[in-house]
C-alpha cells in the first residue's frame, strides 16, 4: 500500500509539471505571434513637441541706458604742507585721518622764536631808518634855505659894483674899487654854486633815506609773514585725510603733513568707448543734461543719488582709450573718495524698438516667431543695443508677433511648440514691469538692484493639471520619492515653469 501511495503521488507529481511546461510553452507562442503580428504593423509615429515661453514684439520709444562703473573723486581738496622748518609746538584737537575741520581753524602751529626775533629787528630797522630819512629831510631843508641866502648875498655884490662902475662914470670912483667889487660878486656866486652843490647831496641823502626805509618796510611786512606762517589755517571747512604728524616733530619746509577734502563736493569718473560717448552728446558736441543714477553697494545696503554730466578730459591719457566723463554727484552724503560705484546713465531715446531677452536672438540675428499653428520660422531682425540682460531690436515686420524667448538646440524652424505663459503675465508672455526691473539690475533708492529668481511659475488649468498628474502616476521610472515630490509641486496653485516644461518635454518625446 505504502509502495502504491508512492507511485501514486510521483505520477501526479510528473503530470503537473508537464501541464505547467505545456502552459509555459503555450505562452511563449503566444507571445511570439503578438509580437509578429505586431511587426507586419506599421506604427504610427507621434510628434514631438515643446513647451516654450513666448514674448510679444512691442515696438515703442525706448531710452537706452549705458550701464557702467566709476570712481567718486573729489571736486575740492587741498594739501597741508609745512610753510617752514621747524619744530611743532601746537597741533588742533582731534588733528587726525576722518576729523571734522572748520574753514579758518587753526590746525598746527610751529615754534615761532626765531620768526618772532626776525620781526623785531626788522621793526628796529624800520625804526632806524625812518630817522635818518628825517635827518635827510632836514638837512635838504637847511640847505635849501643856505642857497637862498648866498644867493642874496651874492644879489649884493652885483648891486655893489653896479655902484662902483657908477662912480666911475662920473670919475669919483676908481678902478681898484671896481675890481674889489667884481672880486667880491665872484666869491658870492661861487658860494652859490658850492651850496647847490651841498643841496643835491642833501637830496641824494633823502633819497637814500627814503630807499633805505622802503627795504625796512619790505623786510619787517617779510618777517610778519614768516611769522604768520608758523600757524597753518584750514582754507575751508572738510575732513582731514593722510595726515602724518606729530606734536614736538621736526618738519622740512614744504613737507606733506595730510589733506583736507571736501565731503561736499564730489564727483564721479568714469571711462566710455568713443562711440558710447558719441551718443552721450548732442548736436553742438556737448554733453546732454540727463540725470545719472549712481550706487555704492555698501554690505547688501545701496548708497544712492543722482548726478549730472558737467565735463570731459582734454585728452585721451596714456595708455587708454575712449573718454574720460565726470559727473557731478548731487548728494554726495555716504560717498567717499576712491569709492567703486555703479552708474546709470540715459541715451538719447529711440523710437520703434522692442524690447526683448537676450536669449531670443541668436548670433545670425535672427528670432523664431511661433506662428498661429505653434509651429516656429526664423526671421532677420536689427539688433540696436544690448541692455544687460535684454536687447533692443528693430523689426518693422513682427509687430505685435510672438517670439521663442529663450531659444533651445532643439528649436528651429519648423517645431511644433506648446506656449508657457509665467504666473500673472498676460498672455503674449511679457514679464511684469518689476520682473523686468529686476532682470535689468535697475538701481533704486535704498535697495540694491538683483536679478529675478531662478525658476519661474505658471499657472495650470485643471484639464492641463490632470493631464500633468496623470503622466507621472504612471511613469514606472520614477521612484516613489521623487513621484510624490512632483506630484505635490503640480497640485500647487503655481507650478514651477521648469517642471512643466521637463514633463511635457517627456509626454511629446
């Protein structure tokens, strides 16, 4: 019985695996006819789309804006140098780099002994000589009253031989009275001459006098201004910057001891190509009068003011090229000297540009505009300036036609396409204004300018949401992690521009 049970239980145990090996087999042919079937078939190939986001050609008045960087300078600076060699007995309290000075503050003084010792004898010798030019001026006076009175004397003489050569006449006189006569006129008039002689020197005397006491003058007003020059005054009011001296120190005449800079009055310097510049002036060659942002990015924060275009270098400088502009800064308060800033300055405005992103044009100058069918044709447009990260193109022809905003390798002419439009744009594409702003780094007022963030969103409808969702669930490639992730993104309100346009890269490959 045991032998028979046995035997038994081997045959149905032979039986049943012949069964699944004919089953096995079975689904083998099967499957081998399916696939043959399957094969004689043509299949039908689906094409290929891709989603895009597309931009609308506005053409309008467009004001260019030259984006470029500067150094703040100072307008109104001075340099502090030591007026004479010395030693410095006094310094200004607080005489240090970033100190406050007032126009007229005294900021140094120098040992003034032996200035004080050179104006007092240059006084002594003024002294001295405002003496002697009295002197002179007496003795000219007696001299001149000494003429007169040899001159009388002389008058005297004359009448008396007259009276002489009278009596003569008349044959009482003789001729030895008349020679005793022309003896004595001679003597007069040559003490005459003699005293002339005496009233010159007294007038050469006076002259020197007066030459001497000029010099005293010249010599004492010199020494005053030495001693003057032993205090240093601050010229105008500013901040004290490189100062480089010492109470008791010993300065060289002429030595460097700091500058003064006028926080007030600053400026910008910045370099442009000549052709830049060539846009910057107007008809006449002079420089427009356009405001001018400028900003100093100061930790995150932004220091920000205007400013105004006032010159521009005489020449072109060694070793460089383009011109050298200055620009006047209007509020100059949080700016300093040798400061790296950012500026923004207006071009003339230029009529029938659009504006698009730079993506958009590729190096042959040319866009790909979708059509009403969504598929894609390149067409030529005019590129007239790039402005950061946009460009401004001239295209008489695509008024109002939308074009692929970042072009693919896989884009050409001839693509079918599917439109992505961003969360709260309209539906040609165009960015929000402040979107564009900050695509375009504009500087304003107490914030710095930045770029938009790295994913844009976009809003689905519920058909185009469903499809999304329905796509993923059933992709068996993806691990349950990452399916949820994605899942959870689509079901949100705003979806991530890039996550659609990788699914529906996926749905039409």
């Amino acid at each position: 019985m045991r032998f028979l049970a046995r035997s038994l239980t081997g045959l149905f145990m032979l039986s049943l695996t012949f069964g699944l090996l004919a089953m096995a087999g079975y689904s083998i042919h099967s499957a081998l006819q399916a696939r043959m079937a399957e094969g004689e078939r043509p299949r039908i190939a689906r094409e290929r789309t891709f989603a895009v986001r597309l931009v609308e050609v506005r053409a309008e008045t467009v004001t260019p804006v030259l984006d470029t960087f500067g150094e703040v300078r100072a307008r109104r600076t001075i340099e502090l140098r030591a007026p004479l060699a010395g030693r410095v007995v006094y310094l200004a309290e607080d005489f240090e780099d970033g100190a406050e000075v007032t126009a007229g503050q005294l900021l140094l003084r120098m040992d003034p002994a032996d200035a004080t010792s050179a104006r007092d004898l240059a006084q002594a010798d003024l002294a001295r000589a405002e003496l002697d030019l009295q002197d002179a001026r007496r003795a000219l006076i007696l001299a001149a009253e000494d003429i007169e009175a040899a001159r009388a004397q002389a008058d005297l003489r004359a009448r008396a031989l007259e009276r002489q050569r009278d009596l003569a006449a008349r044959g009482v006189g003789t001729d030895a009275a008349i020679e005793t006569a022309e003896l004595a006129l001679s003597s007069a008039q040559q003490a005459v001459v003699s005293r002339r002689q005496a009233e010159a020197q007294a007038e050469s005397r006076r002259d020197q006098a007066e030459a001497a006491l000029s010099r005293a003058r010249i010599q004492l007003a010199e020494a005053e201004r030495r001693l003057a020059q032993t205090e240093l005054h601050a010229e105008f009011g500013g901040t004290l910057a490189d100062v480089a001296v010492v109470t008791g120190g010993l300065l060289a005449g002429n030595e460097r001891i700091g500058r003064i800079i006028d926080p007030d009055a600053l400026e910008v310097a910045f370099r442009v190509s000549t052709a830049q510049y060539a846009r910057l002036v107007d008809e006449g060659g002079r420089l427009m009068d356009a405001p001018v942002e400028i900003a100093l990015d100061v930790s995150g924060a932004e220091v920000f003011s205007t400013g105004r275009m006032t010159r521009v270098s005489a020449s072109v400088g060694e070793a460089a090229t383009g011109r050298l502009i200055f620009v006047a800064i209007d509020a100059p308060r949080g700016f300093r000297p040798g400061d790296f800033v950012a500026l923004r300055v207006p071009e003339p405005p230029l009529e029938g540009l659009a504006r698009l992103p730079a993506t958009a044009l590729d190096a042959a100058g040319t866009v790909l505009v979708a059509g009403d069918d969504n598929r894609l044709r390149a067409e030529p447009v005019e590129l007239v300036r790039r402005q950061g990260e946009d460009v401004l193109v001239r295209a008489p022809g695509l008024e109002e036609a939308r074009v692929v905003a970042e072009r693919g390798p896989n884009l050409g002419t001839g693509i079918l396409i599917r439109p992505v439009e961003p969360a709260g744009a309209e539906a040609t594409g165009h960015q929000p204004a402040a979107a564009m702003a900050a695509r375009r780094g504009t500087i304003r007022p107490g914030g710095g300018g930045g770029g938009g963030g790295d994913d844009e969103m976009v809003a689905l409808s519920p058909e185009r949401r469903a499809e999304l969702i329905a796509f993923v669930e059933a992709d068996s490639a993806l691990p349950e992690s990452a399916r949820a992730r994605v899942i959870a993104q689509l079901s949100a309100e705003e979806v991530p521009a890039q996550v659609v346009a990788r699914i529906e890269a996926r749905i039409g490959g």
